[in-house]
C-alpha cells in the first residue's frame, strides 16, 4: 500500500513507510481521520497503546496530535523496524516506545503505566482482535479509568464477545473496515457512560 501518510498536527503531511509484504493491513487516511474526529481533543496529553502496531500509523497520528506516549507492540521484525523508522522520519522518537514482543505475552505481565487509548488491529480473520480485547478486559490494570479500547476488524469478523469491565458504545464502518469502541466502565459500573 503506498500514500501512508501523517494527517494532522506536529507531523501533518510526512509520510510514513510501509511494512515489507502483505502482513499487516495499514489503516486508510478517511478511517484514520474518522476515528481522530471521535477522538477529538481529548488525545492531548494521553496516552496511546498501539496493539498489532503495523507501520506504527495509528499511534503516530496520536503523538502528531498531541498524546503525551505512545507504546507500539508488534512481534514482527520488520514491523519494529518499520515503526521505529517512522518516528524517525516524523520527529517523534521522544514520546514513541517501540516493542517487539508477543501482545497477549505483554498484557498477561504487569503495566508500567495505564493507557487512555488502546488500538487493536492485528491480521485479519484469526480471531486475535477477539483474544486482545478479553485480555485486555481481565487485566484491567492497563486502562485508566475511563479508557477506550478501539477494534479494527472487517465487518465480516464481528461477534459477540462476552465482557466484564469494558462495554461496547459506537460502532463506525467504512466500507471493507469496522470500528468498534468500547469504554472501561467505573468500578462497580454496569452501565456504560453515554457516547460522546
């Protein structure tokens, strides 16, 4: 896929390079501005956990709109190199941390920090959005208190997951791509907060 770029912010308009192969499934600039429009002004200052990070797109757009962190995880090599080479490129080393390490490995361990956003878009039909997002809901300890968990899939994937501490409250499709939102919920919540 070539045209990767930045859209908005400290690194608006530089573009980003692309992960070698057919690997990863780089997310497209309108689901991309889509999803920052949501998002809004509440990503200055936060902090992003980007999951399956591929090309490192959806984090790096947060760091050029001002997250304060970003944690990019992603057990390809070539992906590591390819998010690290894109912080590079963007000017935004400083506030990006990227980790090659199994993501289900890195969220059964201990946070070091919480996270405000988390982004799941790992390869397509293996059910691992569906692994992330329960793993994710029993170790709570990596989300702040009103987090957001956001899931990329295809439309086709989509099925119900039985949850305990997040809840699902928009969903956003985009042609051949599906955005799912869910919110962690206030300790002894069950009701979610209203979408924004």
């Amino acid at each position: 896929m070539t045209g990767l770029r930045v859209i908005a912010g400290k690194a608006g308009g530089r573009k980003l390079r692309s992960v070698p192969g057919s690997s990863t499934r780089p997310i497209t600039d309108r689901v991309k501005e889509s999803l920052f429009n949501i998002i809004g002004a509440d990503i200055q200052s936060a902090a992003m956990l980007d999951l399956f990070a591929g090309t490192g797109g959806v984090g790096i757009e947060a760091l050029s709109r001002g997250a304060a962190y970003a944690l990019f995880v992603d057990l390809d090599q070539q992906a590591v190199v390819t998010v690290r080479a894109n912080l590079v490129s963007t000017d935004l080393t400083e506030r990006g941390e990227v980790r090659r390490i199994d993501a289900f490995a890195l969220l059964r361990g201990a946070p070091e920090r919480t996270f405000d956003y988390v982004y799941i878009a790992p390869p397509q039909y293996k059910g691992l959005w569906k692994r992330a997002l329960l793993s994710l809901d029993a170790h709570s300890a990596w989300l702040t208190a009103d987090a957001w968990v956001i899931v990329q899939i295809h439309p086709r994937e989509i099925e119900l997951v039985e949850l305990q501490n997040l809840v699902e409250f928009d969903r956003r499709k985009y042609g051949s791509t599906l955005l799912i939102f869910y919110q962690a919920l206030p300790d002894g919540s069950k009701s979610p907060s209203p979408p924004l």
